[in-house]
C-alpha cells in the first residue's frame, strides 16, 4: 500500500523517521529505513529495502547518530541499497541526477557528484569522493580515501586500491585498476569538451592534495 507523506509517496511498510527532512515528488518504496539525520531532495526514486541513515561502520561511531546524509534531486537509488551517515558532525553526500543500482554500499563520509553512475554490487569505503558523471562497474570495490575522477569508466569487478590513480576521463580496468584508454563515449555523452577536462584534472589534483 502506497500513503501520501505531504507531498511524496512512501510505502506503508517503510521507516522514515520524524526528524528526516524530505522535499516532495519522491518515491520510497516498500520496506525502507529512513534516518534522523537524513535530508532528501525533491522527486527523487528510492526503491524497496534501501537503508539510508544508519550510523557509520567505524569502531568509533557504531552507535553516534551525530553525522548527516544529504541527498539532492532527482536521483535513482535502488533495491538494498546501504547509505551510512557521516562520522561525527560530517556528511555523507548524494548530489542530483545520480544513479545508484542495487545491493551497493555507499559508506561514512562519502562523496558522490552530479551524474555518476553507481552500478550493482559496488562498494564504496568511507571518505571516497566520486567526481561528476562518473561510471563505476558492476562490482567495483573502492579503497577509503579515493578520488574517481570525473566521466571516468572503471570496468565491472575492479578494484581500486591506493595505489590507483584514476583521473578524469579515463578507462581503468583491473586490480588494482589500471588506465587502459580513453573514455571517448563517456566523455560525447556528458558533452564534456577538452577545456572541461582538463579543469577536472585540475579540481581532481586539488582534491587529491586536500585530502594528503
């Protein structure tokens, strides 16, 4: 059974709690759990058991309820999909027009830009930021810490450990996933032109030297 929750749908068998802020135009499906510290955009489409707001698996924080997932608009997340909140007073963030398919894990302190393509069974550790209009594969496992370059296409069953570079607009395959070419199709589908590109290579050295 679908019920109005001012302004969106929410299946009857679903836990939102009291203290979440929702916008409108969303869809959460049956048997999902909404958290406290959750804030959802507008016309956003969360599909059946999709857990978002439980604390963040860290030895630290297993019972905090102090950290934040913010979610934008006009995303797709789906079936038994694991979204923690942040450690301490930080956030775990879903930007808009993201795609995240099911049974992936999108940990603590998380950071996932515009556009990016989340597939089956992808793993994400805490502290990872995904640039704009990045593809990870089914199966992709991140190492904490790690920067996806943006309109990057990393191949299904990947690994990307510390020791992988994985910058803007590249084809990485592997584990540890290493570049095999150009992500040509990516970037004609994001219409990312070569000025655009080469200011992603320069945000995502930033991040990375802002993350040392």
């Amino acid at each position: 059974m679908i019920y109005d929750y001012p302004n969106n749908k929410v299946d009857s068998s679903s836990i939102v709690s009291p203290s979440a802020i929702i916008g409108k135009g969303n869809y959460i499906g049956p048997n999902c759990y909404i958290g406290p510290n959750v804030i959802i955009g507008d016309n956003n489409r969360i599909e059946g058991f999709a857990s978002i707001g439980t604390p963040a698996e860290h030895r630290d924080y297993f019972r905090s309820t102090s950290g934040k997932v913010s979610i934008g608009n006009n995303n797709v997340i789906r079936e038994f999909t694991t979204i923690h909140c942040g450690t301490s007073d930080n956030t775990t963030v879903i930007g808009s027009n993201v795609i995240i398919l099911n049974h992936s894990h999108i940990a603590h302190d998380c950071l996932i830009s515009d556009k990016a393509n989340i597939s089956a069974n992808v793993t994400l550790a805490g502290h990872v930021f995904v640039m704009e209009g990045a593809n990870l594969g089914l199966g992709v496992v991140v190492h904490q810490r790690t920067v996806i370059g943006a309109y990057s296409m990393i191949g299904m069953n990947s690994t990307v450990t510390t020791k992988s570079s994985i910058t803007p607009g590249g084809i990485f395959v592997g584990s540890p996933a290493k570049f095999i070419k150009k992500n040509t199709l990516g970037l004609e589908r994001g219409k990312v032109t070569d000025d655009q590109l080469v200011e992603f290579n320069d945000v995502y050295k930033a991040i990375l030297n802002g993350s040392n």
